[in-house]
C-alpha cells in the first residue's frame, strides 16, 4: 500500500482538484492522510466531506504547527509500505502511482519528473533515467545543484528510510525543509531511482512561501548548521564549501554580512583548500573587499546579467 501524506492550511481553492487527482489515480491500493493545520478557511470542512465519500481518506484535524509537523503526524497516521508527500495546491496525473510503484523494484526511493506549472508556462524537471547511489546523489544536492532533485514530493519512498528523527525540524527552518530531510534519508538509502515519466504536477503559485522568501545572514545560519547535522561533513568538506558558496549569493545585499562574520570567517578559511569556480571566488571577493551590502548586490546582480547576455551569444 501507498500513503499520500497532504499538509494542508488554507487551501480551499485547489484542494478539490488535488484530492480528485488521487481518486483518479490507476493504481487503487493507496490510502490518503489529510492533514488540516489549523485552517481558518474550508479547507478542513473540504476533507471531512471526502473522508464521508471513501474511507481511504484519513482526515487529521491540528493546530497550525506549519508544513514539518503536519508531515510528521501524517507520517505516524500512515499504514503504507511506501510513502508519498503531496502539497495541497499541486496534483498528480493519474498514472502516478502505478508508474512509481513498477520502477520501485530493487530501489529505496523512485524520483519522478515534475511538470511545472508557472503562470502560462510548462516546463519538464528531471528528464533523465538512471539509478544513482546514496552517497554520489548526496554531493551533487550538498552543492545545491539543480542536476537532481532534492524535494520530498514527486517521490516514492520506502518507509524504512523515514522515521521521527528523519522529519522533525523546528519552526525556524521555514524554507529547504525538503532538502535537509532528503540529506538524512539518503544515509539510510541505497539505489535512488529517477525517471523521466512526469508524476507530478507541480503550480507555482505567486504567494508561495518559496517565492516570498527572503534570506539574511540569520536564517543562513540556522539552514547550514541543520545542513551540517544532515551529512558527513569531512566526506562531503568540498561540497559543503560550493553549497555554502550558493547561500552567501542569496545574502549578498544583508548589510549584517561581513569579513569579520563568524560564519563567513569559516567560509573563507575553508574555501582556500577547495577548487572554487571564479564566480564562487568572486562572491567572496565581494564580501571580503566590499562593506556595503547594496553595493556587494548591484555589482552581483550586474555580473549575473552580463552572464546570461553571454552564454545567450556562445
């Protein structure tokens, strides 16, 4: 059996079309934890009248304890041998189940491609097959690359790789919550498997709390010292260098950033045994040489746009 797990707070506007997306799926041996996080709206009242028409529905009613806690108590809820995590606002085509469960033989965990939905735009994520092991996926999402996927939905896990440590996070980590969880159940992984068939519809909305995020030099903090908990810091030293390398461009233009920050010392310190790209060395030129932080971003962003205008032309 498969466990949907859907944290839900306020989203009564798509939330019919998301749970219709797991009536319609072709494989049947599934059960669906609804998660209601203390939702002022009717999103609550939504999944009591699907849980009274199929009792393959599970609906639990909280108090808004944000995205982690609601995947957690839907995590203890679920019955399944295999877990998958589905937003609220996003659905699944229909062949979804049946294709991840076929590809899961032998494999932890079956990534597939998601079909991204911005505004009036569609985009395919992950077009490529292959199995690829734990440790080599984890130093490709430690460096934030985009080469894989590092988020929890879109995914078939095998419940054995996830348990209470594995989902907790606390209130301050508000954004990469995915990335961190994945980090630690790839301890516990062996094969990881990504297809090409998109099982996912993924809707960018404007609001989301990844598009409104804004990133300081205190979130920073908290983020990696929870990334640092997730892996092998001396197996993955390098990688760690390249990913934090990709924070310190997300707070460039925090004025509370400087030489003398603790954490960017440490950055520094370490980036002298890593083999940095020149964009990486020149962020931390930027930081280093340059205390206006408005300054450090208008050199940044003017850099960025010079790039694209040149690989437009190669």
């Amino acid at each position: 059996m498969v466990s949907i797990i859907v944290p839900i707070y306020n989203a009564e506007k798509y939330i019919r079309q998301c749970l219709d997306s797991i009536l319609a799926q072709t494989y049947t041996d599934w059960e669906a934890i609804l998660i209601d996080d203390g939702s002022p709206d009717n999103s609550g009242k939504i999944c009591d009248e699907y849980a009274a028409k199929d009792n393959r529905f599970k609906v639990i009613h909280q108090e808004n304890r944000g995205v982690s806690s609601a995947r957690l108590n839907g995590f203890k809820r679920s019955n399944g041998e295999w877990i998958v995590f589905l937003d609220s606002d996003d659905t699944l085509p229909n062949n979804s189940l049946s294709r991840l469960i076929v590809e899961s033989r032998d494999c932890d965990c079956v990534c597939g491609a998601m079909l991204i939905s911005e505004c009036s735009n569609k985009r395919i994520l992950y077009k490529e097959d292959i199995v690829i092991e734990n440790e080599e996926l984890a130093r490709s999402i430690i460096k934030f690359e985009r080469k894989f996927s590092w988020e929890l939905p879109g995914k078939l896990i095998k419940r054995s790789l996830l348990d209470n440590d594995t989902l907790t996070l606390p209130k301050e980590i508000t954004v990469f919550e995915d990335y961190i969880i994945t980090l630690r159940y790839l301890k516990k992984a062996k094969n990881i498997k990504y297809i090409s068939t998109p099982v996912y519809n993924y809707i960018q909305r404007i609001g989301s709390a990844t598009h409104n995020n804004i990133f300081n030099l205190e979130k920073i903090e908290i983020l990696d010292k929870y990334i640092s908990g997730a892996c092998d810091v001396t197996k993955f030293k390098e990688e760690r260098i390249k990913g934090q390398c990709q924070m310190l461009g997300w707070i460039i233009e925090d004025n509370q950033l400087n030489y003398k920050t603790d954490w960017f010392r440490v950055l520094h310190a370490n980036s002298k045994s890593a083999s940095l790209s020149r964009t990486d060395t020149l962020l931390i030129y930027l930081v280093r040489f340059i205390n206006s932080g408005k300054l450090r971003g208008l050199i940044w962003k003017s850099l960025l746009k010079m790039k694209k205008i040149l690989n437009r032309h190669k």
